[in-house]
C-alpha cells in the first residue's frame, strides 16, 4: 500500500481531529503517503483532495470540529456519483480509505467497496455512542461532559428559584447522553428512548416529590426523534401541576462542539493508528473499535445492524440515587 | 447599627454569593450582627430568617447562584403584604436591609422605606447589565464568558458543516450579552435590540458574504422580549436563501448559572462592602456601584428611571471586524 | 444490617463525593441506616461520626475533595488505636464500613477486619489509578483532564516563544497520568517510571527535532517519587543543548481538585452503589471495581500485592505520534 | 498611508490574536494593506513578512498565544540591528508599524522612530497589567481567570485535607494578579510587592487562625523578582508554626496560554481597531489604551516612565473579607 486518503463523513464530532492526525503520523511512520478529502463522500466526487504530512496536523488534536469538514452527498447515493468518485481515487493513486463517521458513512463504504473494490477501515466518530462493535464512540465523552456543565449550570439557577427545568440533551435515538448526565447531574428523573417513561409517570414522581417539600428538579430528556422534545413534556407536567415553576433547556449544537477530552483525544489516537494499521493488513469493510480495552475490527454488516444496548443497571442508578 | 439583614430577590446571578459574603464579613468586621432573608421578600413576608456568621459564608466565593435563594412575591405589592415584612423587620431587631438584584427589587424597596422607614442600600445582581449607576452588575461577565464559551463550541460544529448559525443569548432588552459575544466570538451580525437591524439587513449581509464564497456564518441574536426570537429570523433567512443551511440554538438559562468570573467575584465583593459602609453612613435609598473604577452611591430613583446607553462604538467594531 | 459508615482515606480525589452520595442514597434506599466518618481512621478514633442522610448529600456530586475530610492516623497504625476505633464503632452501632482510598485505606481495613471482625467493602478513590482490580480508579479520569488542560494552556506559549517545557505530572510510581497527556496533548516526549528513558535518549530525541527544524517542544515527566524530578531532566538537557530555551511547570496540586468528570461521577456513583450492595450480601476485604464494563470484587490481598501493568500499546502510540 | 505591518514582542498574553484580528481588518475596511512580522524585532531584521488578508485571521480569536509569535532580540538593542530592520521595512514598503507587547517593546519602539522615524503605535499586550495608560492589559483578565481557577481547585483538597497551601502567580514586581485571586478565591493572606508584608506578619496571621481553630489556609504569595518566592515563605512558615501541613504550588507558565476571556478579546478589539486608527490619523510613539471605559493615547515616555499604582482599597478588601 503506497497511498491512502482519510476524510470525515456524517455529523461532526470532538475528536475526529486527534483521529486525522493518528492517521496522517500513522502512515507517514509507515512510509505511506495520505490525502486528506474535504467534506467526506461530496468532496471525494468533486476531488478536494489535500496532501497531508506530519506538520499538517501539528496543534490540531485539542481542537475540536473536523479540519477536512464534513458534508452529506445526494450525489453519492447514486452509482453514477460513486463512478465519479471512484475515478478521483484512481486519479489520485488513493489504495485505500479511512472513513472516520457513522453508519451512512459506512453504509456508503460497504456499498462502494462492493462496486469498485476499494478497501475501507472506518472509525467510529459520532457524538451518540450508537455504534455497535465499540464500547464508545469519539466525540462522546466529550458531548457528556459539555452537557453535564450545562446541567450544572442549570442547577445553580433551579436551587435558587425553586425551579423544575426539562434539560434536552442529544442522543438521537439512544439514551447514551442522557443518562449519564442524569446520573452525574443529580437529575431526579430521565426520560430515554429506551424505556419509554410515560408522562403520567414523570408526573407521579414530580407529584411525589413535591408532597416530600422538594422544591427543585431536574429532569433530563433524551431529545429522541427530533428537537424539541422537552417542550411537550414540560407542558404536560406544567398542565397537571400548575404551581411548579417550569422552565425548559435545549442544550443542542454545544454539545458537537469544543476540545475533545482527554478520552476523546485519547480514543481518537487509538482508532486512528488502528484503521490504517488495519488497512495495511489488507482489512476492509471493518470499523476499528475498542471493546473491553481491546482493540477489535468489526465488519460494518455488524455495525450496522446490529444494536448496542444500553446498559440496563444504569436505569436503576437514577432510581437508588435520585432517592 | 446594631443589626442588619442581607437577601437577594429577581433572577440569581453567578456574584450574588461573593456579595453575600461581603456583606456578612463587613458587618462582621464592623462588629454589627446580620441576617440572611430567604427567597427575598416573600421570605421577609414570612419570617424566612437565618442568623450568619463569617463561617456562614465560607466556600461559598465560587458558588454560582445564590445561597439565600430568590422569588418573586405578589403579596409584597401590597400595602398589607409590606406591613407583615416590615412587623417581621421589626421583631428581628433588623435596622438596615441589603438588598441584591435588579430594578424590581429597588422599586419594592423604594416604597417599603417611603412606608416604613427602613433603609435599604441595594446591590445591582442581574446577568442583564441593564441597571443606570454601576458600569457593571454581578453576574455580567460570568454570563458573557458563558454565552461565548457556547458561541466558540457551535462555531467549531458551524465551520466543520458549512452552515449558518442563529444564537440567541439573554440580555432582555439591551445588547450588553450580545455585543461581546458577536465581537469575541467572530459573528458576522448582531442583533440587538438598540439598533433593530431589519431582517432584510440580515439576508442582504448573509447574501454578500455567500457571493464571496463564505460558507459559514454566525449570527448573534439578542433574546429582546421574549426566548425564541432566533427561531423567527432562522426562518425568515431561510425562506429567503434556501441554498443556506440553517441552525438555531438558544443558549437559555445556562447563561444564569456556573461559578462566578474573577471579575465578577470582586465586583461583588467590592459592593457588598460598600453596601454595608454605606448603610452604616446613613445611607438610604441608593444602589453602590461602580462607575469608572470608583464608587458611586445612586439615588434608587435615578436606577430605575434612567437608561444606561450601550457604547455605540461596539456596533461599528461588529461590523469592522466582519469585514 | 443496619447501620453502616463510610469514610474517606488517603489523598483526596474528586469523584470521591460521588462515591459517598451513592452510598449514602443505597443505603437508605434499602432501609439502612448511615454515618459518615471525618477525617478517615483518625475520625473513627476520635468518634467524629455525623449521621447522613438522603439531603445531606444533596449537591454534592459536582464537587471536588471530600465532604467527610481525609487526614493520615499514625494512631491506627498501633493495636492501640485500631481498638479505640473499634470501640466507637461498637459504640454507634456500625455493622459495616465502605472505605473510600488506595491501598494504605484497605491495608489498615484488613488488619482491623483481621482483629475486631468489622467487614469492610473499598472504594478505589485515587487520582493516580494505581489499583489492581479496577480499570480505572475514582479521581483519574478528572485528574488527567486537568492535566491535559494546563498541557494545553502552555502549549500556546511553548509554540509562541520556540521554547521547550518540561511539564511534570502527578502519578506517583506509575504513568497513567503522564501518556493520555502526552498523547492528547501532543508532546514530543514522555518519561514514565515504567520505562526509565534515559536523559540520553531525551536529549538525542531533542537535537533530532531540532536538527529538523523543529523548535517547540513539550516533554511530558511522571513526577516519580518525589515532586520536581523535571527540574533534574530539564537541567540535563539545557547543559546539553544551550540553544533550547528550556522552561519546567510543575503541574501539581490543581490535579487533585476540581469539579469531576462525568466519567469520575458516575464510577463514583456505580462504586458507590456496588460497595453498599456488597456488605448487604455479606462481603469483606474487597474492593469494589469496574473492569471491562463489569462490577467486580477483588480481595484487598490482590488489590494490594498485585501490580496493574500500564498498556503497553501506549508507548508505542507516543512514539508514532510524534513522528 | 498605504501599507503597515504589526507583529506581538515580549512575553506572549491571551488576546494578542484578537487584536492582530482587529489590526488586520481595519486596515482592510480602510483599504490599507497589512503584514505580518513573525517573531517581533527579531523577524524585522530577518526579513520574517508575511502578507495578511482578512481570512489570514478567520478563527483566531479564541486562540491563546500569537500567531505570528514572539522572541526577544539582542540584536534590535544595537544601532546596526535597527539599522537592517529599517531596510528591510523600506524593502517591504512599510509606512507604520502596530506593536502589541510591554515597555521592553515600546522602548525599541521609541528608539527606532527617534533614528530612522518609522511611525509605531503600542499595544498593550501583557498578562501583568502594570502598564501606565490602560485600566487593563491585553490578557491581564485571562490570567486571572486562569490563576483562580487553580486556586479554588487548591482549595477542594486544603479543605479536604486541612492544610495551609502557598500559591505563587505570576506578575512580576506588582500585585494586579495576586489580588484578585485572594479576594475572588478566599485566601487568608496575600503577599504583595507593593505592601512587603513580612514573613513574621504572615506567621502571627496564620497562627491567630489556628487558634481560632481554622484548620485550612491559602496564602497567594506574587511571585515578584523571580519564580520560586512561596518556596521561601512556605519553609519560613513551617519553621515557626511545624503543626500545620504546608504544600507549595507554583502555577507558572499556565497563566500566559488558554483561550482569551470575553474581557480580552473585547479589548483586544477595541485596541487593535485604535492603534491602525492612530496610524492613520498620524500618530507615533503612543500607546493605544481604554482608561475609564475611554480610548487613550498614551506617549510612550509615559507608559514607560510613569508608574500605575494599585487601587489601595483591595488591601483592605483582603483584610476584611478574610475575618
């Protein structure tokens, strides 16, 4: 393998730079030149290719976003456009990929490398912590620690005013966001995906509180299908308990944002030197994940249907600790 | 003065605790005993008083919100409601109030003393900076470098996607959050609420920098009356430039929270050293402030009449800047 | 049983007030009754001992240090003083303790389980994550990002001036601060106690750089067994190589507080729960640790006499991304 | 005027790239054009010119550091240095010249117009604050914020462990950072260039606390002519009261790097936007400053010569507040 190109695809994420960096230092230390591809799957078709070394990724690892921008592409979903983007790999002498997102990302790659052949290593790089063959994603123990803050924020306002706040956090359809800022937080309730509390029962609890002299909760709402999932709550439970003094919170875009943690940075390097190393050893269609502290490759047909559950005892953390 | 009473009443501000604590050590100092009134005057109504000392107040400088808590009291805009609070005054032994919070806060003190006869010597607590007689209030900078925290966070997200940000930030009706945060945070508009730039302004500015090829944009918005004013624009733009991706985010009550600044503990505590000597000098009816680094007194009349203008300069550096 | 304490011992950590609010709620989730003890072994001599409950730990999660204080006792360390503690713990009919510390805590638990019969469950609660039995120890997660941070910090100014930092970290005999900071933050160079790089190879690896134009560096230092062991190399390395313009920072102290992570809030919380859970099920002389994502109980005589070797893959990650 | 260049000297402070930023774009808005000098006097000589445009400074703002670096030049202290400076300042068409830096950097400055009458106006960049002519220097408030930030980390584990912690900041001969930090962090003890307190002073303080009981202490010790001066106190404090456990932290080069508050990228701004400003209106050897919210110009001969004395009233703030 003589030459590579790395590019980030999907929703951006803290970390994915110390991934970039690990790839580019990665292969320079194995003798392997590396392109950068602006803006993932659209940049490949259009052929924004940058050629990378060591110095392009100095002081890049403590920020956060993407240096090689990331974008969707219609395009990308046709064959006509893979064609394009194809030829651009071939133009360029590209011998393999690293895909740094989620599962479009990797959908794409599997679909690509069937019709055309190029190999791809993925790393997991996500702020959800969806994935299933990684115990975490990059970029998500960075968006917990930025909404935990924003909880604690919040807190020093809702002690003072007696308040009640809905606290939205991400997560799209997993409660991975959620429950560990309930947990962190000191959230009375939290309300994911997953278990599907009901309003009846956030407001029993509320009730239930209310009548102990509690006089100040937060709950943390898992944001679920789309934004704004706090607001139909708050209404309800303000509804059915008029004197709570409610307010909602959607903590949103910060949460993709900021220097990633050390664990991000950390995680970031791991994958990023794994994913080439793989590569190298002739891997394709696999996602480099960690599992358990190991290193583990993990076939993007798995990745993508298969579902990494939440682990149940946390569930029954935010019930002991919330007594 | 044998003894004096400190609460703080509106909405909490990241200081209120360092002025707290001013206030108990002066008196201390001074030799002079001091209460702390709970949830301002709706706890005066009801006898909500704890006797504090110097330990009282220990660890407590960096505390956001306010340890004597806050709420707003119907009761105490009637004529019976302040005779109940002024009894109360009065079975405490209590012959001087300090009073932490906004211009709400001074107006019911105004007419408690014109009533009552006790005086009061108010400190300007809100995050809103929007009070005549003190360059600065407690709380101010804590929530600017809080908002732009969230600002430098979504620009990270913004740059790596293309896309065009509206972030709406508190401030009531001025632009004091949202100046800095523009100017600080590299936005290329502001809106706020002293200049009432058109939404066609906003379309026509964003339209030029897309025709020179920017594709990120930032676009602070002041909250004005009421949350939810970015919504409105985001849409209008939208409808106006379809071709832009468009994102809202309000920063909401995460701005009112978090441990104070450095200059936002000294603030506090400079006034409510100077609250307490000015009680102890037979002042009534002023806010302490501070104005060109030195100490003002200011008639509560003058603070809650008179507009504090913004510094019309901050609007032309906005627009230098984006240039 | 019925009433248990728990107490923290050794250096503070943050997490640590995690860790006792999980304690505190579990119990009292399952009708059980808790004190908490001040100041460790020399506490339970003295008989500090204040009765907890659920609001007692109300806002403390976010908290750095500890609410219950930690002090060293050379009394414990006697049969003398072991049986005055015991004598208190009979006194107020204690039946269990949860230990929160390192290995001096657990070494004195054992002795005194081994003399007076009073099972003891651990709590890993040390920045330095030198613990057999627990992938990660309460406190080390928080510590190394607070590291990472002021890595960062002197990275703006390393890269400003062309100079060249000897930054020192915490960690005792171990490197598990020193790697993550020196991978996440980007340094040339790390010594650690479990590699002993000689002040040969520091200083060639230097004039390498240089000799490449490189002309800022960061060189990561585990401080070892005594605080300012980067003095000593960065000494070395300035007669060696006149033309760098060396600077040390020792990082020090900062690394024991400050707010947790959310990583550290929620093992303290799992830890918590799990040493509650682990006396009610008749457990004694072991730690309660999380490894591989699952809850173990590791006997003290492990936790003590076996060594938890760093990864070894680490290493080599410093070395490739440095390239 | 139709050309200038701006280049930072001296120590590095946050902000410094806010008013590059404000440099390089208003000279764009007035239509000049604008270089930069990489590595302050000592680039001029070498001829280190680098052409900025408007997007040269896109997203640096929140950058600690400067970007277009610093470094102290021998050189420039000779009549021959300034001399090749010169030329190479005729070579490149250079008209005037923005320096951000101290009174090292406006000495040459003042020197270099004397002989060869190229026009400079001062920015004041320093995290000391001890220049004449400006309320605030650039990075002066991020400093502080920083320094503080250690400090109440310092205090969760003094309080944790009941010990008397010695923190040395920096600032040079004077205590503008010291005291915030004693007052915004609640130190007992502040030891300041301006007030020489004495050791024996220190040692009484300290010893009517422990009387009173009071187990933990922070004494913010400047660390005046060099690095190192808590060592001394802490050794002296020891000697005389062995009871108390005593630690040191230095917290050094920290307080010079990290992303520039609000405060100093608002100032920084404002300064950048008036120094090209200045130029233009046919300044020279002035200092562009905010002195009660107001822009001034300052002779060098003056910021140089004349002394800003510390406002008194935050000695006695210390004093009061640590009853």
């Amino acid at each position: 393998m003589k030459r590579i190109a790395v590019f980030t695809s999907g929703g951006d994420a803290p970390g994915m730079n110390a991934a970039i960096r690990a790839v580019v230092r990665t292969a320079t230390y194995h003798g392997i030149e590396v392109y950068g591809i602006m803006r993932g799957y659209s940049g490949m078709i259009k052929g924004e290719f940058v050629k990378l070394d060591s110095a392009s990724v100095s002081n890049t690892v403590q920020k956060g976003g993407t240096i090689l921008k990331s974008a969707r592409s219609q395009k990308f979903m046709t064959k006509e456009g893979r064609k394009e983007a194809f030829d651009q790999l071939v133009n360029h002498g590209i011998e393999g990929l690293v895909a740094i997102g989620g599962n479009g990302t990797f959908t794409g790659a599997m679909i690509f490398e069937e019709e055309f052949g190029i190999p791809t290593v993925g790393a997991p790089g996500t702020i959800d912590n969806d994935l299933f063959g990684t115990d975490y994603t990059i970029g998500y123990d960075t968006a917990v620690n930025t909404a935990l803050e924003a909880v604690d924020k919040i807190r020093d306002t809702a002690d003072s005013h007696d308040r009640c706040f809905f606290i939205e956090v991400m997560g799209r359809d997993s409660g991975y966001i959620a429950i560990p800022c309930a947990i962190g937080g000191g959230a009375e309730i939290v309300m994911v995906p997953e278990t599907q509390m009901s309003e009846e029962a956030v407001i029993e609890t509320l009730q239930n509180g209310w009548k102990r002299s509690k006089t100040s909760f937060i709950v943390i709402v898992a944001e679920g299908e789309k934004e704004g999932n706090a607001h139909h709550v708050a209404a309800s439970v303000k509804a059915a308990i008029p004197q709570l003094d409610t307010r909602v919170t959607i903590i949103g875009h910060i949460q993709r944002g900021g220097s990633p943690t050390a664990a991000d940075r950390l995680l970031g390097s791991q994958i990023g030197i794994a994913a080439v190393e793989g590569l190298m050893n002739g891997m394709r269609n696999v996602m480099a994940g960690i599992v358990d502290r190991k290193l583990v490759y993990t076939p993007f047909s798995d990745t993508i249907y298969k579902k990494k559950p939440i682990n149940q005892s946390f569930m029954r953390m935010v019930e002991i600790l919330s007594v």
